[in-house]
C-alpha cells in the first residue's frame, strides 16, 4: 500500500512540473483532447495503460 501511495505522489509531482514548467503547451494539448472524438480518446488511454503495465511489470523483476 505505502508503494501504491508513493506512485500516486509521483504522478502528481510529474503532472505539477508539466502545468508549472509548460502551462501555454498543456493548455493547448487539453484542448486538442477536447476536440478528439471519445473512441479515439479511449484508444490513447488504452494504449496507455498497456504501455505503463508492460513498463511496471519490468521495473518490478
């Protein structure tokens, strides 16, 4: 639990250093999200996901 709470830190550092560093660049990139229809949404966040699983899965061997 402490490890899933430090990941959860971590994306929120990450996502703070993005809005802190770029905010014209991040604002720009939630409007492209906004205008992307929700099948195409889903399909990023798929691939996402999939991505990060298979990284988790080797940083933890």
């Amino acid at each position: 639990m402490k490890d899933l709470w430090a990941a959860l830190a971590l994306v929120a550092v990450l996502e703070g250093l993005l809005l802190f560093a770029f905010p014209s660049l991040w604002k720009r990139t939630a409007e492209q999200l906004l205008a992307m229809p929700a099948r195409q949404l889903r399909l990023m966040g798929g691939l996402i996901l999939a991505v990060g699983l298979v990284a988790l899965t080797l940083v933890r061997r």
